[in-house]
C-alpha cells in the first residue's frame, strides 16, 4: 500500500507518526486524529490572529484549511504575523500563507481565497467548511462572518485583540449566543481605534489566536469545555484572565426569536471605508455599541469627560477595576464596583443618571456600558482609553502600568 493510500485509510492528512505526542492522549486517541483529518476550518484573516491559529491547526493535522484575505503582506505586519517573513513582503497574504503551512505539514490540504468577504459569496464560501475561525479586524467582516455562521449553523471560533488586551469565544448558534448578543450593533465610523491608531503588542495575537486554534479543536473533538456562553479576557499587562458568562438574547437582531438583520448589511453599511494594507487582518479593537438616536454618546474621550466631570450636573465616574489597579491610582471621584459585581449590584446604579464608566484601556468597561445600556442605564459612557488615556491626555500624576 503506497503512503497516499495509508493516510486516506487512516483518515489523517500524513500519517500517525507525525501526531504521535498527541494521540497518546485518551481525549484525542487515533479515532480523535481521523476526526481532526476529516475535518475543515475556514480562517478569516491572515494577520496576527490567523497566523498562530492557521500555523497550531495544521500543525495538529487538521485535514482542510481555507484561508482567506484580500490583503498583501507589509512590513509592518511582521511583528506579530508570524505567518510571513520578509521574503513574502508584497505577496497575497493567502500565497505566503499556504506556502508556510504546506511547508509545516504537506498533508494538510490549504485552499487559499484571495478576496474581500461579500454577501454574495460569504454563504457559499463557508457553507463548504466545519467551522469558521474569525481573525479579521473590522467591523464589517466580523458582523458578516457573525450572521452567515448563525444563518449556517456554523460554529464560530472568535478571537479580537487591541493594545495589551484580547478576548476569545465560541459561539454557537444552537447551544449559546452569537456574536451579536453580545454586540447586537457596530459602533460608528472612528469610534473605535484598529491597531495602526492604538497599537498592539505583538505576542498578544499568537496567545489569542493560540486559543483560538485550540477551541476550534476542542469543538471537532467534541472535548473539554469550549468557550460557548462565554467570553475569556486577557489583560497581558497583568497576566490576568476573566470570564465573562454570556446569555443568548432572546431579542438578538440575527439570533433571536425574529431576526431583523441579513448578513451583515447594518456592519457593512456602519464600518466605512477598508483600512489601509497594514491593517487589514489582525482582529483588533473588541467593538462597542453604537450611538442611538436620542441617547448621549456611546463613548466619550478623556478631554470632555474632564469638563463633563467639572459641571454641576456632573455624571458620575464609576471604576470598574480589579483592586491590584485600584492600588496603583484612580481618577479623583471615582466610585468603585469590580466587573465581576456589576450584575449584582445593578440597583446601586441610577439609570436616569449619566455615568462615565472606565477602566485600564476601555475595553472591559465597554463590555460593562453596553450592559448596562442593555438594562436601563441609556446614559452610560465608556472612557475612550481608559486611565491610560486619562493618565496622557489629563493626569500624569496618575501612573500608568
């Protein structure tokens, strides 16, 4: 029997040597590695969420990857794309790709897609694929993604990272929420940085899309406890991890019980313009509500917060840190209720009253002001920044860490 014929009999894409340290494990076992063979994962994004998660899957013999990205590698894309070096400056992003991950593991079938995801192709492209592994970094992507994984049934791996924060999920049509119940609407063009604006730490994309890649095999194997209801945060600063447990949303706009949106029309018409080649694919910027009619401003900068915070009708400034930050400095004012506590202690927060809710960098207090613009509080505003931004535009007395 000729080594072609093995692997189609042992349904791996080369053979149990090359997995041996992980057949070994009873969770996987050589009918887990025929699963992980037969199975295919569609990776949105070939930029720094992509590159660890493409490189992890293939390397665990992950049969079929499809890669898909319309962008160019850039020299500003190397720190943290680990996918492509320097030789591959100016190719599709999909070419270098599907070079470094044959050249990994041969017998992985990569199919690349060298393209911008539309609604007349994003069905019948990821109908023909397991799951969806979203690493893009606009908004407009990730709503599309969202709506045709949920109109699929399509498990969706979710992964975002912005300056030395990041976040994963699972989201799973049947079984938890989508994406949009925890987000129900993109925010407003400019409203939230890309990476290019804010930054981003470069070895912070390997660790979320490291996740990623292993969420999406523990969805194959059918092992473990996936990311499905909830939504793990990592402050790399502190390396410190949350949880934050998600509800699916009887009301959600694709999801719920009388959907109202179609894949992804509202994040397609809200996200404005593509960003420039250098930051086309790396899942930055957990997104945020966006402003309604009749309602203040979802997000407000450090500058008018200062003068906001200065008038007789102040709002009032509520710090949702941990108490290690807390030590550190805080914001003249500020009251104190821990993220984790602000379910519990909604009623100590009045909903008729403007509040400016902050945190390090404002990508947990963005999750804690869509919540409670969810129950009530239609004044809440997230500090754009957080102290960080605080501590440079208005107080450096206050550290920054």
């Amino acid at each position: 029997m000729d080594e072609d014929s093995k692997r189609a009999e042992e349904g791996t894409p080369s053979g149990f040597g090359r997995y041996a340290r992980q057949i070994i494990l009873p969770e996987v076992g050589p009918t887990g590695q025929r699963k992980l063979g037969r199975a295919s994962i569609l990776i949105v994004g070939a930029g720094g969420l992509g590159s660890p998660a493409a490189l992890y899957l293939a390397a665990a013999g992950v049969g079929r990857l499809g890669i898909v990205d319309f962008d160019r590698v850039d020299e500003s894309n190397l720190h943290r794309q680990i996918l492509h070096s320097t030789s591959e400056l100016g190719r599709p992003k999909v070419a270098s790709a599907k070079r470094r991950l044959n050249d990994l593991n041969p017998g992985v079938h990569v199919e690349a897609h060298d393209l911008r995801l539309s609604q007349d192709e994003i069905v019948t492209l990821m109908q023909d694929y397991d799951i969806v592994l979203d690493g893009s970094d606009n908004f407009a992507t990730r709503y599309l993604v969202n709506d045709a994984a949920v109109r699929l049934a399509k498990p969706l791996v979710y992964g975002s990272v912005l300056r030395f924060e990041g976040q994963a999920s699972v989201f799973v049509a049947d079984d938890g929420p989508c994406y949009r119940c925890l987000f129900p609407h993109p925010p407003a063009p400019g409203q939230s940085p890309s990476c290019a604006e804010a930054g981003v730490l470069g070895v912070l994309p390997g660790i979320v899309g490291t996740i990623q890649a292993g969420e999406a095999i523990k969805v194959i194997l059918g092992i473990g406890n996936p990311l499905i209801g909830r939504l793990l945060r990592l402050d790399a600063l502190a390396m410190d991890f949350q949880e934050l447990a998600l509800e699916r949303d009887t009301h959600c706009p694709a999801c719920g019980e009388n959907p109202s949106v179609e894949l992804g029309v509202e994040g397609a018409a809200s996200c404005g313009t593509p960003r420039s080649s250098s930051e086309a694919s790396d899942g930055d910027g957990p997104p945020q509500q966006e402003e309604e009619v009749d309602e203040v401003p979802w997000e407000i900068s450090p500058e008018e917060a200062k003068q906001r915070l200065e008038m007789p009708d102040a709002p009032r400034l509520l710090d949702i840190r941990e108490p290690r930050e807390i030590e550190i400095g805080s914001i003249p004012g500020s009251d104190w209720i821990r993220m984790d506590e602000i379910p519990s202690r909604l009623a100590e927060i009045d909903p008729e009253r403007e509040i400016i809710v902050y945190c390090h960098l404002g990508m947990r207090s963005a999750m804690v002001v869509d919540f409670l613009r969810r129950h009530g509080c239609r004044r809440a505003r997230n500090l754009s920044g957080g102290i960080d931004a605080w501590s440079r535009d208005i107080d450096p007395a206050i550290p920054r860490y």
